[in-house]
C-alpha cells in the first residue's frame, strides 16, 4: 500500500464514507468520481493486514471490547490454546477459561483502554486440555467494521522460562555444595590469581581467617612457593 500521508484516523474516517455512499448506491445511487479506486486501496490494506493476522508467526486473535467475544484468531493461537476455531469464535477468554489469573487480564484491559496499548505482561494462559502455558501478552484497541476491538498476541515462553529456573536451581545448588563442602575449594581470576570466591574448608586449611582472603591474590599471600608451579596448573 503507498503512504500518501494518510493517518489511521484518515483512512477509517474515508472507509466509512465509502461503506455509506455504497450502501446509497444500492438503494438506486450512482458511485461517486474516484470511488473505485479508493475502495480498492481501503480493500487492499484489510487484505494486507488479513494476511499478516493468518501467515505470522505470533498467535493473534481479535475480540469485541464491549463483552470479550472472539471474532477471529489465527492458527497459531488456536495451536497455543488447544482449542478449534469454531469453539473460540463468539466466546470469551473469561467463558473459556483462558486465563489462569483473571486479574491479569483485568490489568491488561485497565491498560489498553487508558493507553491504548499493552506489550510483554507476563501471564499464564490454561489451554483446553489443562495444561498451562507462560506467555508474554501485548495488546492493542482497533476497530473493526466501527466497532471498538482489541488485538491480542501471546508469545509462549514456557520452555524459555523453564529453562531459566533450571539453571537457578543449578547455581543455588552448585552455591550450597561449595559451601558445605568438607573439600577445600577455592576460585580465582586465572590473570590476576585474586580469590573470587573459598569456603570455610579452605580457609581452615590455609589457616586464614575469611576476611584475610577477600580481594588477595595467591601471589601476595605466596601460597604458592613457586611462580611457575601456580602458572603452570
């Protein structure tokens, strides 16, 4: 479509003009000069946009402010919540049960009717099945055919936040066995040789208090008798 400086507010103010002048046309009215024309520009960006909602890769559904009802929602979303298009359609999230936490979507809606649009709230969605899904949720108020809608898109980042407890639990545990150790155990810069990190057992072995440790390199405390000895393990 080519940006002939048109806003938004433009083109729907020009869409609905042409919806009504058509409707007068059926009633027995003649098309206006250039009415063709602009008609297939408006009809070519709602097919742009029809494509983009059906062929991306996000999972995106539409749905009617007034009472939450679906209108449309693409495969990716109808994969992400289990469900089949028919039993979306004309249903709501609340009805459905979409979301884990109700009072997620109600400070999504806060949002998007006091800024107009919402990106990346952390939420959980239950599919149909049961099963819970992490996703992050943006959405937008739109208008479709006049009246006031709201694009939804959810990103799952179930496995990516998996994966991300997973490795916390690994360093908390890791952290504990380094701690607890009855093993001398000791970290330090591999340049400098100052001491990132000991525990107690390797203070106890070295005869130095914690304190005596902190910041010092193994050099300085000359741990080691022989440069190259430490250089070269």
């Amino acid at each position: 479509m080519q940006d002939d400086g048109k806003s938004k507010a433009d083109w729907r103010a020009e869409a609905r003009s042409l919806r009504a002048q058509l409707r007068e046309e059926r009633r027995g009215g003649s098309s206006p000069p250039g009415c063709e024309e602009t008609l297939s520009s408006v009809a070519g960006a709602q097919r742009l946009f029809y494509d983009a909602f059906h062929l991306g890769s996000f999972s995106l559904a539409i749905f009617r402010l007034e009472d939450g009802a679906f209108i449309d929602a693409n495969e990716e979303f109808l994969e992400l919540s289990g469900y089949e298009r028919e039993e979306i359609i004309g249903n709501s999230s609340l009805s459905l049960g979409l979301w884990e936490r109700p009072a997620d979507r109600r400070r999504v809606m806060q949002d998007v009717q006091a800024h107009g649009d919402v990106h990346d709230v952390e939420t959980i969605i239950r599919r149909k099945d049961g099963a819970k899904r992490e996703v992050l949720t943006s959405a937008r108020q739109i208008e479709v055919e006049d009246e006031a809608c709201v694009l939804t898109s959810a990103v799952d980042v179930t496995e990516r936040k998996r994966a991300e407890r997973s490795e916390r639990e690994s360093q908390a545990l890791f952290r504990k066995i380094f701690r607890i150790s009855p093993t001398p155990i000791c970290i330090t810069r591999i340049e400098e040789g100052t001491f990132v990190d000991f525990n107690e057992a390797y203070c106890s072995m070295m005869n130095y208090e914690r304190k005596e440790l902190v910041d010092q390199a193994l050099e300085t405390l000359k741990i080691w008798d022989e440069r190259e000895k430490r250089r070269s393990r």
